[in-house]
C-alpha cells in the first residue's frame, strides 16, 4: 500500500513512521508511506499555504489551491484511492472504516492546521473526511498516524499474527478480553484460574463471555449493535458475574 500525508510539518511526520507496526511494515515491503511538503505546492515566493478568513474572525485557514495541487502531483506515482481529510467535523473514524481502508492500493491524508481548511477542500478534493474524536488537536498530522496505524496493522504481512488482529478490541463491535502475563498473582491479584488449567474450551468460553460482559457494562452504544449467536445468548445466561 502507498501512503502519503500532506502536510506543512513533514519532518515531524516523518519521524514517527520509522517505530512500531508502520515501521516494521515499511520493512517488511508491504508499505510504503511519506510525508508531503505542502509547502512544495505553492507558487508564490513566501510558500504561503495560509490567509485570513473571509468574514472575519481569529485564526488563519488553509488555502484551497496547494492542497489541490499536491493531490494533482501525487496522482503521476498512480491512483488515488481515497483522499482523506482529517477534520473534527468529519465521520467519526472507527474499526469498521479501517478495515476497508485496508483494502486500497493508495491513501492521500490531507493534514489542516490552524483554524482549519477552506471548505472548499472538503467539497471539490477529499474523497473522504474522518475525525479521530469529539476534541480539536493543533493539527491533523496526530489524526492522520493514527489512521494510519490501525489501517496498517489490517494490511496481510504486517502484524505477525493474524489471530491477533482477529481478535481486537472493537472487531466485531465487541471489546476485547483481558490479557494476563507473569507473575500468576500480582498484588494479590491472581490470573483467573481457568488460564491456568489449559482446557482450550473453557479458555475460549471464558474469553467470549468477558468480551460480552464487558461490552454489555462498559460500551452500551457497542452492545446495542452486536450481532449475538446462541452460545453467546448461552454464556450470558449461564454466568450472571464476571471473574474479575
């Protein structure tokens, strides 16, 4: 996958897609992200990339030109995909759009700063606008890495096992369960003897009961849309507690 992320800051992007799961995917081959100087799309000597608001009012927006420009210049590496705006405003990004974000050849993050981006970024050059959260960053570089890691980790040959990320928290619209390592207690607080017993059923059971009971208390908004089988509607019948 090819990705690109726009931005009047790309040496602070650039440094943190050497760490984690995007750096070893960049490794591995099976990504390849950069960061784009918006700055390089301008055409005026200052490389302005910002003005003051028609209308009034306090900060600087974005200019509409260099953001179209940049995408117009990366559509000669290929296709664009989708070309993803990070915005407060925009649909709340979530498990299920990173999963079909994975599924693209090329994504174009285009990052605002300031008061924002001339809307007119939205209407005639994002394909796509995603919030991270109900809050306002500094800008959108944070919102897009983090778009970014949970888009890559879905991408075959990125995360070494599959499993893992067949079982993540929201995968399925449940929680995930919880993890235990050594020591077998801490603080008084012992591992839940059924991990320890090595009955792979009961550690299967268990574990789908905790993701249930957990997103039943914790996220009500994620257990009104679970799609429930019978040995679920089993498990919650059968144990009226959890073990921890």
């Amino acid at each position: 996958m090819r990705v690109r992320i726009v931005t009047i800051f790309p040496e602070m992007v650039q440094a943190a897609l050497t760490y984690g799961v995007i750096g070893r995917a960049q490794e591995a081959g099976v990504l390849d992200v950069r960061a784009v100087n918006l700055r390089e799309f301008t055409e005026d000597r200052h490389r302005t990339t910002d003005d003051t608001s028609y209308g009034g009012g306090g900060g600087m927006v974005m200019l509409a030109d260099p953001f179209r420009r940049a995408v117009q210049g990366l559509t000669r590496e290929g296709t664009i995909d989708h070309i993803i705006l990070t915005d407060p405003q925009g649909e709340p990004f979530s498990q299920a759009a990173a999963e079909k974000l994975a599924k693209s050849d090329c994504l174009v993050f285009l990052c605002g700063r300031y008061e924002g981006v001339d809307d007119r970024v939205r209407r005639l050059v994002a394909t796509d606008v995603f919030s991270i959260g109900d809050y306002v960053l500094s800008g959108g570089e944070l919102a897009a890495l983090v778009m970014i890691d949970a888009i890559a980790r879905l991408i075959p040959g990125v995360v070494g096992c599959t499993e893992a990320t067949a079982q993540d928290t929201f995968c399925g619209a449940l929680l995930d369960y919880p993890q235990f390592a050594r020591p077998a207690v801490f603080e008084g607080v012992p591992v839940p003897r059924v991990l320890l017993d090595g009955n792979h059923q009961d550690i299967a059971d268990w574990r789908r009961f905790q993701q249930l009971d957990r997103t039943r208390r914790w996220r009500p908004d994620l257990w009104a849309e679970a799609e429930l089988t019978m040995r679920d509607l089993e498990l919650l019948a059968g144990v009226h507690h959890s073990d921890l």
